[in-house]
C-alpha cells in the first residue's frame, strides 16, 4: 500500500497528460466516431417538428414563395412600428436573403448547428444548415419563436461560401495570418510547458507540498482567446483558467476553432522553485560523493 501511494503522484499526473493528447488527437483528426457523436447530439435535442418546419422555411425561400413566409412571420414584428423591423420583414427583405439562395435543389442538407431559449410561455429555437449545391455552399439559419404551441417565423440568415464549413473552419484551413500562428504557438508550448512540469512534480524527490505543486501546474490566469478562422480575439484580464491552455469548438470540425491560452503562473512558479533548485544542486552533491 506504501507503495502504491508513493507512485500515486506519478500515476496521477501521467493520466493526465494521456488524457489530454488523446482528447487532443480524437477531437482535433475527423473520424467516423466523432461524426457520429455530432450528428447523435442533434438527435437527441431537436425535435422533428423543429427541423421540419426549419427547412419548409428554406425552401419556400427556395422557391421564391414569399406569400407563405410573410404569412409565417411573428405577429410581433408584423404590428412593429420600428422602422429597421418594417425594413427587416419587408418583400425587398426577402430578395435581398434569397438572393443568396440558389433557387436549384440543393445535393446536399445537413443540420449544423442547434440553440434553443425558452422564457415564459416563449420558446425560441435557431438552427443553422449548410447547403452543398455542384460548385459552392450556402449556410442558412432559421430563427422559430413559438408562443402558446403556435410557432412563428422570428429570422432568417443565408450565406453563400466558396467552401464547406469544414473546410472554412477546418485547423489546416488556408490563410491564416502571422497572429494566428503565434496564438497556436503560444497554446501548443504552454500546454507543454504545463505537462512537463505537472509529471516533475509528480516525479522529482524532495519536493514539499507534491500535491498543491500538481495542482498549480495545471492553472493559468489572464484568458486570452482567438477565433482560429478569423482571428478575432478577446482577453480577460481577471481569470482563473484550468487547464491553462487549449482549443475549443462548439461543432468540431464544422465551428470555428477558439485557440485558449493563459499565463501558466504555477508551471513558472514550479521551475524556479524546484526545477532550478534541483539543477544547481546535482553538482555539489555529485562532488560530496567522488570525494
């Protein structure tokens, strides 16, 4: 048992540095397992009728039939005396969307995204699909505002790409500038950085409080993140941030990747604490022995 306690610590930490390459790997290389997942989740939340009367509105849009959209259109926005809501659901409105709509059958529909409000008796729902036609991609959202079961059409979005989602937002994706690059510099060395110090500190002899050492290996502060497709970024200066580097997509691989980074204060903290330390004594205890 004394044993199996005193390799805990190194146990622990390389669990944990498995764990994250392996995460790392299964969610950054598309596989057959992932796809599934994604596509699973979509079953399990949205509901047929949803989907169902989403892609009814892309395809009276489709086809040009105004008529019934503008019957389908919230009351709400309908008796609105704002001049930009009048403009929004007006018949130019309409042209001005389904002009980024190709009015030919599409080859391909595929849900790509999913969010859902409910407040009160309100419930509103937006899904999000991509359209694969012979020579480019559209990507519509639909916004649905249900009130007392009757549902109503809230918004409509089109966008017409030059290549699929996955290949937009897709992590080897061309045209990423020198900023994007040194943000996935900066969350492949920190994340290195701070697996190199969690398993020293699981693993040098000597080293005062192993456990509160591991734990702070693996936090940083200071959040900055990036929009890996179009550089975008944003930082908060106050955060406590666990672990202290890595990438995040809310529909991988068809989002955009967010690149995560903070200042790994405990990995630095451990380095020059115990790393060093260690390292100045190896020689003098190296000379006590030959002498």
């Amino acid at each position: 048992m004394q044993r199996f306690l005193s390799r805990l610590p190194t146990i622990v930490a390389s669990l944990y540095v498995a764990f994250g390459i392996v995460y790392t790997l299964f969610t950054l290389i598309p596989n057959p397992l992932s796809e599934s997942l994604f596509r699973a989740s979509f079953t399990r939340i949205v509901q047929p009728e949803d989907d169902s009367l989403a892609r009814g509105y892309i395809e009276s849009l489709r086809r040009r039939d105004y008529t019934f959209l503008e019957e389908s259109i919230d009351p709400s926005l309908k008796s609105s005396n704002d001049d930009d809501v009048k403009k929004a659901v007006s018949k130019s409105k309409f042209d001005e969307v389904a002009s980024e709509l190709s009015t030919a059958k599409p080859l391909q529909i595929r849900m790509m995204g999913f969010h859902k409000f409910t407040q009160s008796s309100e419930t509103d729902t937006n899904i999000v699909y991509e359209l694969r036609y012979p020579s480019h991609w559209t990507v519509a959202s639909v916004t649905v505002k249900w009130t007392s079961g009757e549902p109503h059409l809230y918004g409509m979005n089109v966008t017409r790409l030059d290549r699929s989602l996955e290949s937009t937002n897709g992590l080897f994706a061309p045209g990423k500038g020198p900023a994007q690059m040194l943000a996935l510099t900066a969350v492949v060395v920190v994340s290195l950085l701070s697996w190199v110090s969690l398993v020293m500190a699981a693993m040098l002899p000597n080293v005062r409080w192993r456990w509160l050492w591991m734990i702070a290996t693996t936090i940083g502060v200071c959040q900055f993140e990036m929009n890996w497709t179009t550089g975008a970024s944003s930082l908060q200066p106050i955060y406590i941030r666990f672990p202290p580097a890595g990438m995040a997509c809310a529909y991988p691989p068809y989002a955009p990747w967010i690149l995560i980074v903070s200042l790994p204060i405990g990995a630095f903290a451990f380095f020059l604490v115990h790393w060093l330390k260690n390292a100045s004594q190896g020689p003098v205890q190296t000379a006590v022995a030959e002498t």
